[in-house]
C-alpha cells in the first residue's frame, strides 16, 4: 500500500508535470492526499483527468458567480483554488450553481478546506451525489463509489449556519448537573493550587 506521503508526492510532480505552476501542485498534491484519507477515489481520479487534458481544453473560470454556466467543462482544479481564494465573500450567497465541472470529485478537497477558513459547514450536491463538510475535519457523504467521475452535470453548493443541535432548555439542565462540580475555595485550597507547579512534574 502506497502511503500518503508518497501519493502527496508524486501527484505533485505529477501535476508541475502536466504544466501547473509548483504552487499549484502544491495545493493539488494536499488535496489529493485529504481525498484519499477520506476514502474518495482522488488518485485515480486526478489520473485520468491528467490524460484527457492534454487532448481536451477545459474552461478556466477566473471569478465565481452565484450562477456559473459553461458550455465545455470547467476545470476542477482552477474552480477549485478560485472557490477558495473568493470564498470570504462567497459564503453569504445562499447557493452557488456550477454547470459542467469536469471532474468533480477533485474540487471536493477545495471545499473541504474552505469549509475550515470561513469556519461554516459546506454542503455539496454532484448531480445526485450528496457531501458534508465539517470544517476540514470529517466529510459525511452518500457516495461510496471508487468510480472516477468525468463530469459533473448540475453542482450545488451551500454555506450552512452554525447551529447547536441541542436546545438552550437542555443546555441550562447539564449545565447545572456541572455546577455540582465546583468548589468553594478556602486558603487552604489556595495554597496547594498555588504550589502545585513547583512539584507536580507529570
């Protein structure tokens, strides 16, 4: 079994290879090796997209709309870097339409990221594939396939806001089970809190 590490590696020369700027393979080695740590196909997917371009020209969109329409496929990796670099000023648009994103599973890494910088969940929609993001940390999805996918039809993304998913009625009862914790501090408590660093060496 290849290793992360190696895969990181030889995609990134892989993709200096193929005519990228090195910090562009830089950006697209990390995101092919988060894939991969997902679970998702990213390897073989960055593959196959590395032979179809160089027979293919695929749209390179500069800046991102609500709406976003091309009649050739876009190319994943610059809707992805743009997606990330605009995404400040994206995340208050209520859903983002991408029409004809050539390979689509290589801009999931882009999202996935972004979801972390502007510190929101990310739902994306591939045709009738369904991902969540979680802030760069996990990635729920209905898509279990190692397929390599060409295309993508109709892509929907969607900025979702932070909401607790437990009520503030719930929140007030564990809190007051927590307050069964705290003690009144006595001078004697203070002393040996005071001195506790000069022999607790663990």
């Amino acid at each position: 079994m290849r290793s992360f590490s190696e895969i990181e590696t030889a995609v990134k020369r892989a993709t200096r290879g193929i005519g990228f700027s090195w910090g562009v393979a830089e950006e697209v080695g990390k995101n092919i090796r988060l894939l991969e740590m997902f679970g998702l196909p990213g390897f073989k997917n960055i593959n196959q997209y590395f032979k179809v371009l160089r027979n293919q020209d695929f749209e390179k969109i500069s800046t991102i709309s609500t709406i976003n329409n091309s009649k050739s496929l876009y190319c994943p990796i610059t809707m992805g870097l743009n997606f990330f670099d605009q995404s400040i000023h994206l995340k208050d648009a209520n859903n983002i339409q991408i029409n004809n994103l050539g390979f689509p599973l290589l801009f999931i890494p882009f999202v996935s990221r972004t979801s972390e910088i502007i510190g929101k969940r990310i739902f994306l929609k591939i045709d009738n594939k369904e991902f969540l993001f979680n802030f760069n940390q996990a990635v729920y999805s209905n898509y279990l396939s190692g397929d390599i996918v060409e295309k993508g039809e109709k892509t929907e993304l969607k900025f979702m806001e932070n909401n607790n998913l437990f009520s503030e009625e719930e929140w007030s009862e564990l809190y007051k089970l927590s307050e069964d914790t705290f003690v009144e501090e006595t001078d004697e408590l203070k002393q040996s809190a005071a001195g506790a660093g000069l022999t607790d060496n663990d």
